[in-house]
C-alpha cells in the first residue's frame, strides 16, 4: 500500500479531491494497514491532533434495536502520552495538555450516533 499525503493541507478541502482522499480513507486495504502499520497509525493520530475534525474513525455496531455509530475524533491519550516530547515540541506545553486533556474526555473525543430501527 501506498499512501500520499498532500503537500498542503487545504488540499483536504478540496472538492475536487473528495473523490480521491475517500478512496484512500475509505478502502479495506486502509482499514486494515491501520491497524497493522505504526507508521500510518501515527500519521492519522497526527493529523487528528493537527486538524481536529478531519480524520475521524468511525465503528458502526447494527443490534437488534437499531444501529449505533462511535466516531473519534481525537487520537487515544495513549498515543497522545506516549509521544509527549514530539507533540509539545510541535504544539507547545499549554495546547499540549489541553490536546491530553481533550483526548482522556470521552465526552469530548467521541461521538455516538443513535439510529433506531
């Protein structure tokens, strides 16, 4: 698997590349990788910490009343804790511990949509 990122981020944007960024995002190919490969694992916590709402990762359970959606937004404070140095180089001390603080609130780090049958 190959993954290319764009140069700018604006390029996410783009409704031009919608097609193209759902294609990479929404494959079985990347789904799997994700979960298999540090490397592309880290570069989605990144990009989450970089551009909130971006890149969400959604799991959808269908039960017999109805389907329910978790979507994240925020990468694991796992993650988040154990890439300390690199992130509070990139975003400072304070935006640092209010990204930890945002990642360990599962009010805010999740999402659950409810969809009854």
């Amino acid at each position: 698997m190959k993954l290319q990122l764009p140069i700018h981020a604006s390029s996410f944007f783009s409704p031009e590349r919608r097609v193209q960024w759902q294609m990479v995002f929404h494959s079985d190919i990347f789904e799997s990788m994700r979960k298999i490969c540090p490397p592309i694992s880290d570069i989605l916590n990144l990009i989450q910490c970089l551009l909130t709402g971006l890149v969400t990762l959604a799991f959808e359970e269908r039960l017999p009343d109805g389907r329910y959606r978790t979507t994240r937004g925020l990468p694991p404070a796992s993650w988040i804790n154990e890439n300390e140095a690199a992130l509070v180089e990139i975003f400072g001390q304070a935006h640092f511990k209010t990204l930890r603080k945002a990642c360990s609130d599962t009010n805010v780090a999740f999402k659950l949509d409810v969809f009854p049958k």
